[in-house]
C-alpha cells in the first residue's frame, strides 16, 4: 500500500481507509461520557483517550533512532482543516442545549470555552501552526462529527495519585512541575495504571474514571478531514514525547453513518450502531485497525423512561438526575473499537411467563452423537494480553447457560417471550456443549426496528436480532440465534485481523449454527445428519445463483493473498471494498467459508473436527488470527493428510484465493440432491405439477374428487423452502395452483425465508391476488426483500414496477442507508 493513504484514495470507490497512524501509538483505554439527544438526532460529550506509544514504533525507534514520519506531514496539510474559534463557540451553544430537557439543566454537558483567539486562529487555516515539519501527528479514524475541542489531560492533579508516582520523582518545593518533568510524571503514571495485573482490574478502572476527570493541562492543534481526526502538540516531534492522556469535545451529526436515529415498531425514537460498513468512527473519534484493541468505560446519559443497552460485561442500573438517567457500563477484555455497540430507546425486558428457566435442561453431548471427549480440552496459556480471562476462570469454564435477556418494542413482548426466550436458553448452553467456556460472561438480545439491514449482528454482550425472526414458529429463530451466539467465539473473542478475511467470522458462524441448533433440538446423529444435507443444498443453490450475478472480485476469500494483514509503516491500510452497499447483502464469504470448513471436516470426521475447534479456541481467544493461523493448526493437529495430498496452499489455491465455485463442491452438490429429505421435496414437486396441469386443462367435472384425492406430505421449514425454489424453475404455474399452495402450507404463516420464496412466486406469476403479501413483506422484512425490488423491475410489468416505487416512497426515509442506496439503483 502506498504509504500516504490518503492522497490514494479515490472517494469515488468503495474501499474503506483506516487512516490511524497505529505503528506510532495505540489507544490502550477510552472512558465516554455522552449525552443522546432524539430531538436534535445528535450524541455529544467528551472522551477520553489513554494512550503509549506502539511497540512497533519502539522497536524502530531503539534500532534506528524517534524519528516522525515523513507522510503524516503530507496528509496534514492536505486535509480540510478544524473548526475556527466561531465555530467552535457555535458548536458550544448547540452542546449546552443538548442535554436540557426542560428543567433548566444542563447534564453531562461541558462548556467549549476557546480563549485562546490566536491559537484558535492558528489552527483555523495558518500554515506556521499546522505545517512544522518536524512535530509528530496522531491520527485518528473519524468521520460526519463535530469536533471542538481537544486537551491534554492534566493526570497529576488526580486525587489520590500520589502513590503512583515513582519516589524518585519528588516533588519540588513550589509545587509546580517543569515541563519536562511534567510529561515524565504523566507516562509514570499511565504506566503504572496500565501495568496493574489482571486480578486489579477494577482498581485500574477506578484509576481511569479518576483520571479522566481531571483538569485540562493545555489545548492541542487539531484538524479535521474527510477520514480523520489530526492532532499535535507543537514541538513534541517523537510519540514518546506525545501527551498519553487526551480529552475531545465533540458533537456526533444527524447523518454520521455509524448509528441510525430511526422509530421502532410503535413509533417511538431510538438509536443504534448500525453495522456501517464505516464502524464507528462517526460515533467517537478513535483507532479503526483490529490491531488497536482496548478496552473501555461509558456513560450514556438518556431520558429517564429510556433504556440504554451496550457492549459492557455489567447490567447497568440507571441513575437518575433530574430529567436524565446516567447508564455506565465496561469492558476489561481488549477489543477492537469496531465492536463497541449502542442502543437507546423505550424497549421493555420480556419476562419468562409460565416457562421457567429452571425446566430446561442443557443438551446432553450424546443427543447429537457428540461424545464427552470432545468436551474435555486441556487448559493452555493464554496468548492474549492480560485481562480477567473466562477461559482460565474454572467456574465460568463449567457455566453452560450464561446470565440473559431479552428486550423488544411492546408489540413484540408476546412473540419474543414464545419463541425467542426460550430458545435463547437452549441455544447458549448447546454452544458451551460443543466450544466449552462462553467468551463473554452475559448477553443481551434486542428487537431492533424493521429497517435493521439484516438477520441479525453480533457485539460483545449484546445481540441485534430482526423482528423477521419472530414469525412462523421457532426453526429461523432458532438458526439466526445459533449463528450469531457462533459469533462470541469466531468475530469476537477471536476476530480476523485482516478485515477483507470476512470468513473467519461469517463461514465459521455459519458453519456452527447447524451444529449448535442440532444440539438444541436434541436431534439424534442420523436426523442431524440428513438437516444438515438438506440446508448444504439450499446454501448451495444460493452460492451458485450469487456467484453467477456478482463481480468475481467480490467472490475470492482472501483478496490480498499473500499480502493479507499488512498495512503501511504507519500502520494505517485500506479494506478493499469495505464501502460497497451491495456486499452487505452478499453471501458469498458466508457460504464458501461454510463450505471449506465442511470439506475440512470431511478429511477428518465431525467429532475430531469440534474438538480441534475448541483447541483453537483455547490457543487464539482474545487474539486476531488470519486464515494461515488456522490451516497452519489444523495441519499441524492432523499430519496424515499431507500423505493424502492436502496442503495449505492447496486450500488456498482451491478455496481462498480465487473466485468461483470451489471443485470439491461440484460432487457434494450431486450426493446432496439424492438424500430422503431431498426425495421427499421432490415427490410433492410432483404433485404440484400434475395440480398445475389439471388447473391448466380446466378440467372441473372431476375437480373436487382429484383434490380429496391428493394428499401432500408434511414438510420441515427447510424443505418448504426448497418446494418452493423448485416451483419457481417451473415456467408457469396458474393462479389457481399458487391459491391452493398458499392455503395448503399457510405461507403467510410462515417464517420469513419460506415468505420470501413465496414472494418470489408471486412475482413471477404475477399473482395480484397476493400482492398485499408482498407489500407487507418488503415493509415488515427489509433485510431480506431487497432483491425483491429487483425482481420487480425486470419484470417489466407496469404495475409491479408502480408497486415498487410505491414501496420504496413509503419506507426510504427509515431504510438503512445501504439498503436505500442498492434499491435505489434498481429502481432508477
């Protein structure tokens, strides 16, 4: 990558740049203090940055030398630069009016005072006071937000941090501290809180909050562009020298891509962290890179009758002052910033009704043909940096279900305490059957708003489920649930440290949803088996269809071959595609990741593949991995297949590295047509066939007495599903063949995959009888109607396309912007 990002970046394109300059310094902790604001759709605050400079740049710099680089400069005097002081005043009168819900009051709302008017004018445009060539930069990922405002924090004023400070630093008899020494005490400091051992975390975050409200010891240059935050402090020219602790101001903006400010399903305000492809970098300015993984404290200020729910290993209890409730939560295992979550809104917790937690029971290993050996893996040392680590805490090693619950809007309680409740249970303790000790030691689950752009999103301690799971009994509830629990122990607690790798997480999760809703259902080996067949085939179907209708540079795996993970010398890269609206809805690293990790298992047997699984669990929690880092182990653990042929950089040549459908695939597709649940699908097929040509005759005198005649076999979800994609490749099927299928298998009954393949019959046939169906599909199911809109158009029928635009009228304001953006050029 060429080492100025910036100035290669072609806004036109879709790659997503990472501009933080992580080779120099890294973001160690981040304490929030933020205020929500559903009037003016704005979050505004402070946070607070603890900072050391990178091993990487502390390597480089007792080789050679503290130098800066030379391209930071570059890309600071060609950004658009800071606010001015009026601005920054302007900004002050909007925050102050922020938190004030009508009691006069201003809560958790700073003053911006700027009174340094030549500073202020300096930092606004002069070149004299952002282009030294010679002072070090730090850059932060940052995007859509108002900053107005940033300081070093004067960390020695701390009460009480006295005895942090080395006793070779005393004192002097004026109280007043050299500059020199100034800085020196900070690092002493920061040093120490962060080298607090793991078992003192809660002394260390003590350390944290006090340190974060301490007074401001000076003002730094700052500017802004498209991409990033930049800020210096004049005539510091090494990170080592930089200030370690940080303070910005700043103010989020109504469309900063990274939460969406949108009504839930009975009207009323909330906000989340969407799933943007940008992260968060429009939320609070910080370190993108995997690499800069911290850790983090909040307070979220809201309105007292609102719930706030986040990424945080405490259940909050809100605080009330005044017209506003304080709701603080924490983190103590490093993550990267891309997985700090947020949701505020007037949800309500589902209580279990006549169901009690206590009448389940946790899958046995044998139900599913999972023996006890593969749930007895050997502890060994952690490779993570130190937290307070489940993994090597012995009774959360044996917590099969971890504290959980639910949250939805009130029209939803009723269906999410029959469906989703009780499988969430389920689920959680058939995962710590088959990968042992739960990541993350409880887990929220919330009912997001019908524009939620997909299934379901994954976040430490927290899970964003669509409401399209609630409907048509439990089987896409319980799947969605299994794959994003999946997602605890592969995206999270183990995350790819190269994000163009997507199938680290997704084909991992993926792979481990059937696995994990086998478990739950308590299905025997055979039945588990044939599911699994069944669901291959579907997903089989579905890889092809997309693989014929995407760009082949968007079907390969590991679009960086061997240059995967690296990044520039200052750390920063760009991810190749990571803006493209349309990959949000594709599922190629899904399927094919599914799919290698299928033929993997298939080398060796199910049973040693899941306990490999947990060994790598047990050896790479809490770090970042790439797809080397996998197959290296897996080879490793079974040495016979290099007898068989099989080789990493076969998989790599086969599976990762290029586009298309990988051969192995070919042959497995033929074995899966051929199963019992297949034939079955199959029969009914045949049935439906001989309807269709009896309804196409119009033969009526022996009607009634056919129909009693025909009898139709029950059919699992999954089957249903692949009846109706065979229905659809037949040329035509008569509106009274489509009436009689709907009211036979109640398809407006069913759950959303089975609905969507309805719809896609409807589409088809033009079956207007059903086109209300439709409607509410695309209004109720936003995630999954996309490709609706497109099926619309090419149609070419007058009426489905005024259907389509109808639709799309009526719910572009609340659609999530890449969904708005990939129907909108369908339709225009």
């Amino acid at each position: 990558m060429n080492e100025n990002t910036e100035s290669t970046l072609d806004p036109n394109k879709d790659d997503l740049p990472l501009m933080a300059n992580t080779s120099f310094m890294l973001v160690r902790h981040y304490v929030l203090d933020l205020a929500v604001n559903f009037h003016r759709e704005v979050i505004n605050g402070t946070i607070v940055l603890f900072l050391e400079s990178s091993k990487v740049f502390n390597k480089t710099a007792n080789a050679e030398g503290a130098s800066r680089h030379p391209s930071l400069q570059g890309s600071l005097e060609t950004g658009q630069l800071g606010p001015s002081c009026s601005l920054a005043c302007a900004c002050k009168d909007k925050m102050s009016n922020l938190a004030n819900y009508g009691d006069g009051r201003v809560t958790n709302v700073n003053s911006c005072n700027h009174s340094n008017n030549e500073w202020a004018g300096g930092i606004s445009g002069t070149r004299e006071h952002c282009g030294d060539g010679d002072d070090f930069v730090l850059v932060l990922d940052c995007c859509d937000l108002v900053v107005t405002k940033v300081e070093e924090v004067n960390v020695v004023a701390t009460a009480g941090i006295d005895k942090l400070i080395r006793t070779d630093m005393h004192k002097p008899e004026d109280g007043i501290y050299s500059h020199g020494l100034q800085n020196d005490l900070q690092s002493s400091i920061l040093d120490a809180i962060l080298g607090l051992a793991a078992e003192h975390w809660q002394e260390q975050h003590n350390y944290y909050i006090q340190c974060s409200e301490a007074p401001g010891y000076s003002e730094l240059q700052f500017l802004t562009d498209m991409w990033s935050l930049k800020i210096k402090k004049p005539g510091v020219q090494s990170p080592k020298d930089f200030p370690r602790v940080l303070r910005i101001w700043y103010e989020t903006k109504p469309e900063g891509g990274s939460v969406k400010w949108t009504k839930d399903q009975i009207g009323r305000p909330c906000v989340y962290t969407a799933g943007s492809p940008i992260n968060n970098r429009a939320l609070f300015p910080c370190q993108e890179p995997p690499v800069a993984m911290a850790t983090w404290q909040a307070s979220i200020w809201a309105p007292n009758d609102s719930v706030v729910l986040m990424s945080g290993e405490n259940c909050a209890e809100p605080q009330q002052d005044g017209a506003l409730s304080k709701w603080f939560y924490y983190v103590t295992m490093c993550m990267p910033a891309s997985t700090f979550t947020l949701a505020v809104g007037y949800w309500f917790e589902v209580k279990h009704g006549f169901v009690f937690e206590s009448q389940w029971q946790s899958p046995s290993s044998a139900s599913s043909g999972f023996v006890n050996e593969n749930c007895s893996v050997s502890m060994t040392a952690c490779g993570h940096s130190a937290y307070p680590c489940r993994f090597r805490n012995p009774a959360a090693r044996n917590q099969d279900c971890i504290p959980h619950r639910v949250f939805a809007p009130d029209c939803l309680r009723l269906s999410s305490q029959e469906f989703l409740l009780p499988l969430l249970a389920r689920c959680l303790s058939a995962a710590h059957c088959i990968l042992g000790t739960h990541p993350f030691g409880r887990v929220d689950v919330l009912i997001v708003p019908a524009s939620f752009s997909s299934l379901g999103m994954a976040s430490p301690h927290i899970i964003f489920l669509s409401q399209s799971v609630l409907s048509g009994g439990n089987h896409l509830c319980g799947v969605r649930l299994s794959h994003e629990i999946a997602h605890a122990w592969f995206g999270l607690v183990i995350g790819a440290r190269d994000w163009t790798e997507e199938w680290i997480s997704e084909g991992f999760a993926t792979y481990l949803e059937d696995v994990f809703w086998a478990n739950a259902q308590k299905l025997v080996q055979e039945e588990a088996k044939e599911q699994q067949q069944l669901r291959s085939l579907l997903r089989w179907r579905r890889l092809r269809d997309e693989i014929q209708n995407s760009e082949e540079e968007l079907q390969v795996l590991r679009p960086n071959k061997e240059n995967t993970g690296e990044v520039s010398s200052t750390g920063a890269t760009i991810v190749k595609h990571g803006r493209n609206p349309g990959k949000i809805f594709m599922q190629v690293h899904y399927l094919k990741g599914y799919f290698l990790l299928h033929y993997l298992e298939n080398q060796v047997g199910q049973k040693p593949f899941l306990k490999f699984l947990r060994l790598f669990v047990e050896r790479f929690h809490g770090q970042l991995i790439l797809s080397q880092d996998f197959l290296h182990m897996f080879m490793e653990n079974f040495p016979q297949l290099r007898s068989q042929g099989l080789s990493t950089e076969i998989i790599y040549e086969i599976w990762l590295d290029v586009a298309g459908l990988p051969k192995p695939l070919l042959d497995d597709a033929v074995k899966w047509t051929e199963t019992r649940l297949v034939r079955e699908v199959r029969n009914e097929v045949t049935k439906w066939a001989g309807v269709n040509q009896r309804f196409r005759k119009g033969s009526r005198k022996r009607k009634r007495r056919r129909k009693d005649e025909m009898t139709f076999g029950e059919l699992l979800p999954d089957q249903l599903v692949l009846l109706l994609e065979f229905l659809l490749e037949m040329k035509s099927l008569s509106s009274q063949t489509l009436q009689t299928l709907q009211k036979q298998y109640c398809l407006r009954e069913q759950d959303a995959e089975v609905r969507h393949r309805w719809c896609e019959l409807v589409i088809k046939h033009k079956h207007t009888m059903a086109y209300g169906d439709l409607i509410n599909f695309l209004k109720q199911d936003q995630a999954m109607g996309v490709y609706l809109y497109g099926e619309l158009m090419v149609n070419e029928d007058a009426r489905q396309q005024q259907l389509a635009h109808s639709c799309f009228t009526m719910l572009k304001e609340e659609m999530d912007p890449s969904l708005l953006k990939v129907v909108a050029e369908m339709l225009f």
